[in-house]
C-alpha cells in the first residue's frame, strides 16, 4: 500500500527533462499549428533566428499579453527573427486564440509536453478547460498539460543562443530583441 502512494505520488510531479542551455542544439522537432499543418523546426532552419516560446494556456491574461507584444512586434515591418509560441492547448483552441488576438505566428500544440520536455521545461500533466468567447461565440479551450513560461533563442544552424526561464510575459520580446542585438553577424544576422 504504501508503495502504491508512492507510485501515486510520483505520477502527480511536475514532468521535466534536463534542461538545454546556449550552446546545445535544439532539438528537432515537428507539431502541429493553429490549422492542423505540420510545422517543422529543422524546415525553419538557414534563414533568420527562430524564438520558441513556451506558455501555459492559450486566451489567459499573461499568455496574451506576451503573444500580443509579438504579434506587434512582427507586425512592424520586417522582423529579425521568426517566432512560433507552444502549449500544451488543443489545435481547435489554437484556432480560436489566434484569430481571437489576430496573431501574425505560428501556434503549435505539444499535448502531451513532450516538445516542451525535450527542451527541459517543466510540464504538469492534466486535463484543463476554460471557455471563452471568439466571434460572438462561447468556445471551449482544452489542453492535456500545462508547460512553464520559457523562451528560447534558436540560430539559423539550429543551436541554442538564449535561454530563460523566469519569463515576464510582458518583457519576453525586449529581453529577446537584447539578445539579438548582442549576436556575431556570423550567428545568424
């Protein structure tokens, strides 16, 4: 019996690997997006540098405010990077937040957390539904998982140049423009 609990105890902790840090190569990995295409990082890779960021839930108040500082950033002109957010939501609500937010990026959902776990972010496993209201309509939002809020910085050859996690939603894009500025033009400007 008690080991039974034990076992139990286990199962509820937060999931993570370790954790990748500048200089590792990011993993290779394809999700789906918003429309249920196959989005491929190795296919995104030799142009500009790609900024991969982790968020909890698709239509919460931090995890809008950060796509949303995105979305117009990107909306801009010509950005110097290419960015695509991953949760854990269900494509459908993928769908709905961004055309909800009318984000100019790529969604991709990782269910299960393995994408975001292949990165060392943490995940906590579980059903989640929230509603919310797209276009006049009551829509359900569902995810299987919840991952931590981190943000990555991948290269053009597909390594690692930056790393945090202990993202403020709302300063992601300026402490990511910081870094980009700061990167050898060989490293992908």
């Amino acid at each position: 019996m008690k080991l039974k609990i034990l076992w139990l105890a286990i199962l509820a902790l937060p999931l993570a690997a370790v954790a990748l840090e500048p200089g590792d190569d990011a993993p290779r990995f394809e999700l789906m997006n918003q429309d249920g295409e196959r989005w491929a990082l190795g296919e995104h890779l030799g142009g500009r540098p790609i900024v991969i960021y982790f968020y909890p839930a698709a239509m919460t108040g931090g995890c809008t405010k950060q796509a949303c500082t995105y979305r117009d950033y990107m909306a801009g002109g010509s950005p110097a990077f290419e960015v695509v957010g991953i949760s854990a939501d269900a494509v459908e609500g993928l769908r709905h937040f961004r055309t909800a937010e009318n984000l100019n990026f790529p969604l991709l959902s990782d269910p299960e957390g393995r994408v975001a776990q292949s990165f060392g972010v943490t995940v906590k496993p579980g059903e989640k539904m929230i509603t919310r209201t797209v276009g006049g309509k009551e829509v359900e939002l569902v995810r299987t998982a919840t991952t931590a809020r981190w943000t990555f910085v991948v290269s053009p050859e597909g390594v690692i140049l930056y790393k945090s996690d202990q993202v403020k939603p709302t300063e992601d894009l300026q402490n990511v423009l910081s870094v980009l500025q700061n990167i050898p033009p060989q490293s992908g400007n």
